[in-house]
C-alpha cells in the first residue's frame, strides 16, 4: 500500500491542470482525475448579460476572443516560461481519468466516498456546492489565480496590474467554500512578470509560483498541520476585461 498522501484532482481541462498533475504525482498518490466539462459558454453570457448588463458583456465576449488570438500568438514565450520552470503540458494519462458534466453532479460525491482522499485538489472548476464539499471529511483546497480577497473572481494576475498594485499581483492556494475564491488563505506568493510577458502568460507565472504552494498544503495535510487564516485587504469579484477597457489600460499604462 502506498504511504503517499492520496489526492483527487477534481478539475477542468487545460494547461493548469496539466501542469498541477504533474508538479504533484511524484510526491502524492493522485488515485483518480475528475475532469469537469467546460460549463456551457450561452449559459454564461446569458447569466454575465443579467447581472452586468448586455454592452458588458458583449465587451467581455470581444475580449475573451481576442485572448484566445493573443494565447496563440503567446506560444513561444509559455514554452519558454513552462521549461524554466520545469512544468509540463503533457497529457494526463487517459486511465486516471474519470470525465463529468458538472462537478456538482451526485456521482461526484460518491465517488469522492469510496476514494476516501487525504485531500481534494481544485482546479478550475464551477462553484462546489455546499453537499460536495461536505461528501467527505478531506479539505477541499484551490489554486487561485490572484491574491485573495482583493481578486477574487478571474484573472487576478492582470487586474492587480492593470490596478497598479504589485503588491498583490500573485497566486493564492486556499481551503474551498461555497463562496468565489472566499475560503481560508494557505499560502501566497507574488509574481514578477517580465517585458515579454502579456494576458496570455501571466497565469503560466502564477503557475509555476502555485505549484510549490499547493506541495506545501498538502505536506500540511499529510502531518495533520493544516491551518488557514483570513485574507488581508477589501474583498472583490473581478470579471473578464471588456476589449474597450483592455486596450485603454494597455495604451495608457502598458499592461499587456
């Protein structure tokens, strides 16, 4: 039987959760990936245009499809980011994979049950439902792209840029609640992006800035030492930038 701490990857696909895999297998049991398909992108835009109005969010739909463009154009420099920092892009092996809907969907909870994890790593996923992460006594814990609670919600990284407050541009791993990104804060750190960095590569840093911490919390759980504390700062939720107010903060500040 292994003597390494057993963890669940609870997730949705993408480079991040690649990259988490494979910064955490060698030092953790990993016995099972639970891939959430990507929530519906109508439903979204549906709930962003009642809660934020309709010309937000057609300004968010414009920007978020120019970042797929500056992603792709960003391709060199996140290779280069992923080998100085040693993470990897590969592919999760398909037999640890376990693929869903949603994350909150009662098979999850069971499955959860007869895994009986130490922990559960979050990564990208919807919102947990209260009855999910009381399935079972392991802490529930997540890799945030921003410093908690002054960035909650998306992109984190940009917004304490585009802000001007280095101070709190960087990654936060906490213990999950219902709330967006309002649980107990574990570990932070900062970033330093570069000249060549941009929107596309900023959570690439807070990746490879992440990675370490979320090693640190599951050493926590490991030695039965795990204790969180309250963020410092106001609290807010961030929203996708509107491609009018991306390219404003670029022009006048240099915020890529």
């Amino acid at each position: 039987m292994s003597l390494k701490t057993r963890i669940v990857l609870l997730a949705g696909d993408g480079l991040s959760t690649r990259g988490m895999y494979h910064g955490l297998k060698d030092e953790f049991d990993i016995v099972a990936v639970v891939l959430e398909q990507k929530p519906s992108a109508l439903k979204m835009l549906r709930y962003r245009a009642r809660t934020l109005g309709i010309l937000q969010t057609l300004g968010q739909l414009g920007f978020i499809i120019y970042s797929r463009l500056l992603g792709r154009a960003s391709h060199a420099r996140i290779e280069q980011l992923l080998q100085k920092h040693e993470l990897s892009d590969a592919p999760i092996p398909e037999q640890v994979i376990t693929h869903i809907a949603s994350a909150n969907e009662r098979g999850v909870a069971k499955r959860l049950q007869k895994l009986s994890p130490h922990a559960v790593v979050v990564n990208g996923t919807r919102i947990l439902s209260k009855k999910l992460l009381a399935s079972v006594e392991a802490p529930f814990i997540n890799t945030h792209m921003g410093i908690t609670p002054t960035y909650r919600g998306v992109h984190g990284g940009y917004w304490a840029l585009a802000s001007d407050d280095l101070a709190h541009c960087g990654v936060t791993v906490h213990l999950v609640d219902p709330g967006v990104d309002t649980g107990g804060v574990l570990y932070q750190a900062l970033i330093k992006p570069e000249m060549e960095d941009n929107f596309a590569t900023y959570p690439v840093l807070q990746l490879a800035e992440g990675v370490p911490l979320m090693r640190a919390a599951l050493r926590d759980v490991a030695a039965g030492r795990l204790t969180s504390r309250a963020g410092e700062g106001p609290s807010r939720q961030w929203y996708h930038p509107t491609l009018f107010g991306y390219w404003t903060t670029r022009l006048k500040r240099g915020v890529k």
